[in-house]
C-alpha cells in the first residue's frame, strides 16, 4: 500500500469516528472538493474552512447516521481511487438511503489538492424528497 493510500484510510477512519479537524489538517490549504452535480451539496468547495461548512457541517446537522465507507482502494502515483458505499437517513424526511461510490483523491506533496465525488444521486435524492 502506497503512504498516500494509508493517509486516505486514516482520513475515511478519522470521519466515521467524527474526528473532522484531522481530516480537515489533511487538505491542502487550496483543496478543490467536488460534490456531484444533483448530490445535496453538489459544487466545488475551494478550501478547507469551505469543505467545513459547506459539506460536513451540513452532513452532520442534516443526516442522521451518515457514513461513507470504503471497500477498495486503487493508488497509482499521486491519485487515490476509493470505491465504497455510502448509506444515512435524512433528518428532515426519515427516509434512508444507500449507494455506492467512487471518490477521486488527488495529492500534491503530502495533502490533497483535489477530491471529487461520483454516486447515484438519484438514490440520495430519493431520501430528500
């Protein structure tokens, strides 16, 4: 396994035990995290302060038991290819969901400059409405 695939297992560990400001001190100060076009927080957030409100705080007031998990990771180079599921209830609805999906992460040095997200948004949407 390559460091940059160890620094991706413990960022996926660090989230599912709430643990947000390390994953947070992993990211390059000009991170670009791309959620998925129709995902609730779809867009590209520029920076860690903006992943932080923009995504993860809304994940946690707005979702209850949410998680992304990883099942295989794929390293070549500076990229991370994580292949996993994603599953929580939506607060405001109640209703659950569950659905795969593939992030890219891409490092410079040592943080990760780029994260980009694919799923089945439609599954996610399901859960809103």
């Amino acid at each position: 396994m390559s460091a940059h695939s160890d620094t991706i297992t413990r960022l996926y560990a660090a989230f599912a035990r709430g643990d947000i400001p390390a994953v947070l001190a992993a990211l390059a100060p000009d991170v670009r995290w791309t959620e998925a076009e129709g995902f609730p927080y779809g867009g590209t957030h520029v920076g860690p302060e903006a992943v932080l409100r923009d995504v993860f705080m809304k994940l946690g007031s707005e979702w209850d038991g949410y998680a992304a998990v990883p099942q295989e990771l794929v390293a070549d180079g500076n990229t991370v290819v994580a292949l996993g599921q994603y599953s929580g209830t939506y607060k405001a609805t109640g209703k659950s969901f569950s659905a795969p999906f593939v992030h890219v992460w891409k490092f410079d040095g040592e943080r990760v400059a780029t994260f980009t997200q694919h799923t089945d948004t439609a599954v996610v949407q399901r859960a809103l409405a």
